[in-house]
C-alpha cells in the first residue's frame, strides 16, 4: 500500500518542549489517521506537513511523495493544491462572505475558471447545509457553522489529502458525524489532529494515535 504521508525521525528544526524527542508517522492512501495530542505538537506538525517548517536534521518527512520544505515556490504552489487544510485558527477571509471565501482560492490557483469554481463551491456548500450563508461573512457565522465553512473550503478543491486541526469541536456530534461522513467519501485520505476526546472521528478513524509525554504511539482503544 502506498504512503501518503511518511515521517521518520522527525521533529521541528526549532526545539519545542512538548516535542523533545523524534516520532515516526504513516498515513497510507485511502485511510484516516487521528491524533490525539495538544494544540502545540500538533500545530508543529501539520507546518511540516504544509512545509511551513522543516525538520530537523536526520529526520524526514514526505507527503504525496514530496518533501513539502524543500520545494522551490513553483512547485511548493502546485503540491499544496493537493492538499485540503483546515488549521487553527480557521483562516477564513473576514471580510469575505462565504461563497467568496471558497470560490477565489479555486480561481487563483488555476483549478478553475470563475463560473466553475461557482459551481464547485455552491456544490459543497450546500452538501454541507451551508446554502443559505453563501452571502454571509464568516464573523455573522455561529461558531458551529463556521468550522463547517472551514471545511468546506478545504473540501472545494477536490484535494488528494485532507490536513484538519480539532475540525468539529464546537459541533454537536450527530451532526459533525454527518459532515465527517461526506468529508471522508469526498477525500478517503487523512490526517486529522484533536485536542479532546472526539466520537465521531473515532468512530470514522481507520487509525487512532496518541501522542504525549510518553511519545506517538497507536491506540487499542477510544482515549479520553
């Protein structure tokens, strides 16, 4: 089975204390890797991941068959057009309304032209329930409904990979169970951190992790 994403020996090149020691991933194609750690791990590794870091000498990681860091611009653009994101804080354009906030990235990237990234978008939206705030900016969102938004602009370029930090957290879970349910048919490949006990992607993971003082180690059962 293919890796998509394959870290050996890593850490950041920047000593961080919550990350002292190096951890070794695999995330094959066509499954959901969940990690359960704290905000401060995982924003350091999903920055490997983007390759808004690198890591430290003598460790690897290759996402995709690349290795995100060492990218010249060029092709550093074309490889993050592969991935879907959705970090913390979720990144969305304030001064955006929603539909905007899905459409312009699909157009300034080149993957499609305005009328379709319209289409793209709308599509997407509406899978998500989110039909009715196409005009609304992300500030007039409830904070439920705007992790959904974030998704669904990490969703609307029809990535290889989905990258997600703690996704649903302020979702109640049937209905989070629900948008991880079209997220994972749209993108079968994943690597999705939380910060708290989460059921529904337990439930979804093909693989749960934990990572803490003690290291990254795979779990037997649902942690708290």
């Amino acid at each position: 089975m293919t890796a998509a994403i394959s870290a050996t020996q890593l850490k950041p090149r920047l000593p961080l204390a919550e990350w002292p020691d190096p951890v070794s991933l695999e995330v094959d194609e066509g499954g959901w890797v969940v990690i359960r750690t704290t905000p401060a791990r995982s924003g350091a590794l999903l920055r490997l991941c983007v390759g808004l870091d690198e890591p430290a000498p003598h460790g690897n990681i290759e996402l995709l068959g690349h290795r995100p860091g060492q990218l010249r611009r060029d092709a550093a653009f074309h490889f993050r057009r592969a991935l879907g994101v959705a970090l913390q804080p979720d990144g969305l354009v304030s001064n955006l309304p929603m539909l905007r906030n899905l459409v312009v990235p699909l157009v300034y990237s080149g993957q499609r032209s305005p009328d379709e990234a319209d289409r793209r978008a709308r599509a997407v939206l509406d899978a998500l329930h989110l039909g009715d705030w196409t005009d609304a900016r992300p500030s007039e969102l409830p904070p439920d409904l705007r992790q959904v938004a974030a998704l669904a602009r990490a969703l609307a370029p029809e990535p290889k990979l989905l990258l997600l930090e703690d996704p649903l957290n302020a979702v109640r879970s049937r209905q989070a169970l629900e948008v991880l349910e079209y997220c994972k048919r749209q993108v079968p490949t994943a690597l999705v951190t939380v910060f708290r006990r989460s059921e529904p992607l337990y439930d979804l993971a093909d693989a749960l992790m934990l990572w803490d003082a003690r290291g990254l180690v795979a779990a037997t059962e649902g942690v708290a």
